[in-house]
C-alpha cells in the first residue's frame, strides 16, 4: 500500500540492541541498550523514570521478527524510512552494524533507508565518564575514504536506499570534525560516479552553532537544523548574568552549572521551551532540513549528569512537529524532508516507538500531521 505524505520524515535508528564482544568487555556481559533503560529511576519530584517498552518490549534487533514490526509501526504511522547509525572508525574498523547487515543481505523489511555516520569517538556516556575513551575515531586519509565507500557501496545501489535528486542520502554527524570535508565529499562523488551512480547527498548535522557552519563551503548538500541550542539559550537568558563573573572567579564555573551541582540533580529545561524556542525560519543561504525531536532524557546513561527535556506530551511533540512541517512545506516533494531524532534511542529518553505511559500516542501524531 502506498502512503501519500505531506513531508518525507526520516527517522534516525539506533542499532545498540544486541550484545557484541566490545561492550560485554566494556560493560559486563550481555550489556545492550535496554542494560541502562532497565536500572534507571526517577532524580527529582515529577521525573519521568525508566521508561519502558509498550507493544515491541525489550527487543533484540538479530531477531528478523522484530525489524519487521518496527517497519511496519512506522511505515503505518507516516515515516518513509529509518536513518540507520553507522560506525566506522577508521582503519575498516566497524561496530554494531550486524541488524543493517542483515537487513541489506535478506531484502528485509521492505522499507526504506539510508546510513548515518556517526563520526565521533566512543566514550563512557554510557555511565557518564565522557573522558574515558573505549574506540577513538580517526581519518586516516583518502584509502581509508575509499575502502569506507566500498563498505556502503552496496547499500546505496539498494532499491530500498533513499535518495535526493536521485543520489543516496548519506548523513555526517559531525561534520566539523572532518579533517578535510571538502576532500572527502569530492572523493566520494567521484567513487560514486564511477560506480554508476549520480552522486551522493551529503547532509551534515552539525549540532550547536550551525550558523557558523556552512554546508556547500564544506563539500555538503544540506545541513540538519535541531533545536536543542535554542531551548539552551531561552533558559541561560532566564538566569542572572550579574552573577557570572561572580561566580566564574570563586568556582571557575557559571552560576548555572553551580546551581545544578548544588541541586544534585540533572539539567531539566521544560519540553515547552524547546517547543517555544525552535526556530521559526531555516537558513536563507543555503539548505537546511528540520529536526524534531519528541523527547529527552538521557539519565539512564549519565545520571545526575545529564539532560532532560521534561514533560514532553504528545499534544507538546504536536506543536514541535507543526512547525518542522511549515518549514518545508512549500518546497518540491523531494525535498520536503523533516528528521526525527529518534526512532529508538531509550536510554536517551529519545524515541517515537509506543511505551507504558503513551502507547502509540506520539506515533499517532505523525499519521495525523503527515498522512494525507
């Protein structure tokens, strides 16, 4: 059955469902995803914890079943496809890519996707030791570039990849650290047209400061716009500034990260001001895709450490997505794309797929705000 949509949603996937050698290493035997969703509790009055799984349980992504169903939920709930997470860290050095592997070499689920590299080295977040570095991610020049884009070769002349302007869609995380983009973007286009294809869409998703970030100097297509910084900004514009330089020569702090210290408690910013605060407008200079992101809290991986986005609603998320979907609803059809961030990621408190709380709540908001 074939959906017609107002936008192209695309939904990034994380892949860290099943046990691998890495983290059993790591973090103890059998350590996934779910290890961290299942220990977490509540750190203040009102703090939603842990969230658990509704319809699809604590699943385990070797079970062909159980892609299907996430397929399924989302093909029936308005998302065209899923941006897999991809890791390589250089040096062919690869993690967690078993689930795509699979889904690549059987033809199933029959729905569509694309790769999104997640460029950056593995730390402990898991247990909120940032500075712990488990595998570093490197760039060791253009042989590695080439043996990287053979890896993925295959996935991009899949049927089922998603395309722009008729090229694959590839998404950089983070696309400042590349040591030399332009070199590395021109590199993999030419590969991509002598492998006979008509190029790759870069997309890069360049997290705080994307205004000082411009995709076409640096080899890119597009970039992704996420909110986050802008809901960061309307709460630091709330606290006192006078006590800054105050507090910046007694702690060599701001009063903000003092106050938070203090409280012993993780950064909370209301779900509402990421709403309030998104921006309005994409840039004018170049392309730039929107970013929505239903919820946020990752405290089951960093404890007091972390951030959390409370009281996100469905109704909330509604209003969030609205906006997203204005932004880029007078383009051509092609190009009419809104990321999702994410499709599964719980231990980030970050995900579309129903739990115990809403069930199928926040999914039903995107059939109604995106399926004609």
């Amino acid at each position: 059955m074939t959906i017609e949509r107002a936008a192209r949603l695309i939904a990034f996937y994380l892949p860290q469902y099943y046990p691998i050698p890495e983290n059993d290493a790591w973090w103890g035997k059998g350590f996934t995803e779910w290890t961290n969703v299942a220990r977490a509790r509540p750190l203040f009055p009102g703090h939603y914890q842990p969230h658990v799984p509704a319809d699809l349980g604590f699943y385990d992504l070797r079970v062909p079943e159980t892609r299907q169903a996430q397929a399924d939920m989302a093909r029936s709930h308005g998302i065209e496809g899923f941006a897999y997470w991809h890791y390589w860290f250089g040096n062919a050095r690869r993690l967690l890519d078993r689930p795509f592997s699979e889904v690549l070499k059987s033809g199933e689920p029959d729905f569509p996707f694309c790769l999104a590299w997640a460029n950056e080295s593995w730390t402990g977040i898991w247990y909120g030791a940032r500075d712990r570095v488990l595998i570093e991610q490197t760039y060791p020049g253009p042989r590695d570039e080439e043996e990287h884009f053979y890896a993925v070769l295959d996935a991009f002349c899949d049927p089922r990849y998603i395309t722009v302007d008729g090229k694959p869609l590839f998404v950089v995380f983070a696309p400042r650290e590349l040591p030399e983009p332009r070199r590395f973007t021109d590199h993999w286009r030419e590969l991509a047209l002598r492998a006979g294809l008509k190029g790759v869409y870069f997309v890069g998703f360049p997290q705080f400061g994307w205004r000082e970030w411009e995709p076409n100097a640096n080899g890119f297509d597009a970039a992704i716009l996420i909110n986050m910084h802008a809901a960061f900004s309307a709460i630091y514009q709330r606290i006192p500034s006078r006590l800054d330089p105050l507090f910046y020569r007694i702690k060599h702090q701001s009063y903000s990260q003092w106050r938070r210290e203090r409280s012993n408690r993780p950064f909370v910013i209301p779900y509402s001001t990421l709403v309030e605060a998104a921006d309005k407008e994409l840039a004018s200079t170049f392309v730039q895709y929107p970013c929505v992101i239903p919820n946020w809290d990752n405290t089951p991986r960093s404890g007091k450490n972390g951030l959390v986005f409370h009281e996100s609603t469905p109704q909330l998320f509604a209003s969030h997505l609205e906006t997203a979907l204005l932004q880029v609803c007078d383009r051509d059809p092609q190009h009419r794309i809104v990321f999702v961030k994410s499709w599964n990621e719980w231990a980030e408190g970050n995900y579309l797929e129903p739990d115990q709380r809403f069930g199928l709540q926040y999914l039903q908001v995107v059939r109604g705000a995106v399926v004609k």
